[in-house]
C-alpha cells in the first residue's frame, strides 16, 4: 500500500514523503510507513 501511494504522488509530480503517503493511505502508523518507504525510495 505504501509503495502504490508513492507511485500514485510521483506520478501527480509530488515527492513522496511520509506526510504525504500517509495523507493519502488515510491511516497507518508513520514508523511503520516509514520503514516501507524507505524500501520504495
């Protein structure tokens, strides 16, 4: 989930940060979040 809300913001031409992930995910713990993201970026 967290890779495909970081795809959706790169693709709109916003940087995929936790805020915004977690912004548009609507839920979700940011040390989890972040721990996904850090995998995608």
């Amino acid at each position: 989930m967290v890779a495909a809300a970081a795809e959706n913001l790169e693709q709109r031409g916003a940087e995929p940060t936790l805020q915004r992930v977690l912004e548009l995910l609507g839920t979700g713990s940011p040390n989890i979040a972040q721990r996904h993201l850090s995998t995608v970026a």
